[in-house]
C-alpha cells in the first residue's frame, strides 16, 4: 500500500522464489493466518464456557467438513510457524546461516511440519 | 556538545535504552511457545471426541487452565509484535500504518482478555 507515490521497490511478484525465499514468505503468511486463526480458539473458548449447549454448537461446526477443513490448515499452518521458527531462533543465535545448511533445513522444516500434521491427524481419526 | 566520538555513542544501549523490546520480546514468546503449542495440540488431539464432562473436567484442572491461559497472553503477545511488523513493512503511509496498528492491538488484546475470562469461568464452574 503506498498512498504517497513514492517509489517501491520490486514485490514478491517480480523476484523468483527458491525455496528459501518461499518458506519466508510463507513464515509470514502463516503469522497472519494464525493471528487470525486466534479467532478460532477464543470463539471455542467462549462457546465451552457457555454450557452444554454452546460446547455442541460448536462441536457441530468443527465436525463439519468445513470446519475439519479449516482446522486441518490452522494445524499445518500452526507446526510449519513452530518449525521455521525453531529455524529463524537458530538463526538469531548466528547459527546456520551457509547456504548448503539453509537448503537441508528448508527441507526439514517442510518434511517435519508435514509429518507433525499427518501424525496429529492420522492419531485423531484412527 | 560530547566529547565522544560518533561510534562510541552509537555503541551504548540503543534508542533510550528500549531499541532491542520488540525484537527480544518477539524472541521470548517464541521460546515460550515452543512447549506450550506442543502442549496445545496434545491437548486438543486428547478432547477431539469427548464429551462435555470430559473436556469441563480437563480444563479445569489446574495445571491445564494454566498452561491454557500463559499459552493464551504468549500467543496474542507474540501475534500483536508480528502483525506490528507486517504492518510497518507493507504500508508506506504513516496515518493508514498507525491506525492500523493500534486497532489490531486492541483487538489482539480485548480477544486475549476474552479468552482468559472463558477460560477461568471454564475452571471455576461459573456456567
């Protein structure tokens, strides 16, 4: 957003992403959607403090495929912020910074963030 | 006018001493975060079929109303010092910028008191 027509410089739309570039972008796009996805946690909160009756509303809505859905990206969203963030405290502390170091551990950070989703669910449903 | 050179004052402890706050405490609920997401995510995955009783009676314990509530201020901490930058990085005007700020702040902030007080109405059976 720029209302003083200064000039920008160039957007996620102009530069490549390789990975390392895309799972930045994407620490910060799942910050957001957890920020919003808060919403979520007090709405439950506040429905089970309600009683009986609003803990089955809202169980009713989380049941529904929509609500799985939206659960399911709330939890892949939740392990992969944990997971690069781990990454980015590394970081902070001056460690892993080579470029080989950072390609291995974009790949974990993926690989652990998915396993962490899948396991959580496979455990829930089966 | 100092007798310092230029870098020795640059090397004292920042802008009033307060220039490092948001960075270090983005940092501190992070760490905090780390078992207390962990936790949650058991948590849920323990209550995901259970029934009212059963859910009542594990956020009621102690131990869990707490972990519930530090997640709670960790968590709405650490997402007002984020959006805060996202904000600062994405909009160039100030007015636009700072409005915007300050109303997720106040949202961040009245959705975490809301959340602690359901969670402590949960714990002391006040329903």
């Amino acid at each position: 957003m720029n209302g003083n027509n200064r000039p920008l410089s160039p957007h996620l739309q102009i530069y490549r992403l390789p990975l390392a570039a895309l799972l930045s972008i994407l620490h910060r796009a799942t910050g957001v959607f957890l920020s919003l996805g808060t919403l979520l946690l007090v709405w439950w909160l506040v429905s089970v403090a309600q009683g009986e009756s609003g803990f089955n509303n809202a169980n009713a809505i989380i049941g529904s495929w929509f609500g799985q859905l939206i659960l399911f990206g709330w939890s892949f969203a939740l392990f992969f912020h944990l997971s690069n963030g781990i990454r980015h405290l590394f970081w902070d502390a001056g460690y892993g910074f080579e470029i080989n170091t950072v390609a291995r551990s974009s790949v974990a950070v993926l690989a652990v963030s998915v396993t962490l989703t899948v396991s959580v669910w496979l455990i829930v449903y089966l | 006018m100092s007798l310092q050179t230029p870098l020795a004052r640059a090397r004292g402890l920042g802008s009033a001493k307060e220039g490092l706050h948001h960075w270090w405490m983005q940092r501190v609920t992070a760490v905090a975060l780390i078992p207390l997401t962990l936790w949650l995510v058991y948590a849920i995955a323990c209550i995901a079929d259970a029934d009212y009783k059963t859910v009542i009676d594990e956020l009621s314990s102690p131990l869990n109303s707490s972990l519930l509530i530090s997640l709670i201020i960790a968590a709405f901490y650490h997402a007002a010092l984020g959006m805060q930058v996202v904000f600062e990085d994405y909009i160039s005007t100030k007015s636009t910028r700072i409005v915007c700020i300050v109303v997720t702040n106040l949202l961040l902030f009245f959705l975490a008191i809301t959340a602690v007080l359901s969670v402590v109405r949960i714990a002391l059976g006040g329903h």
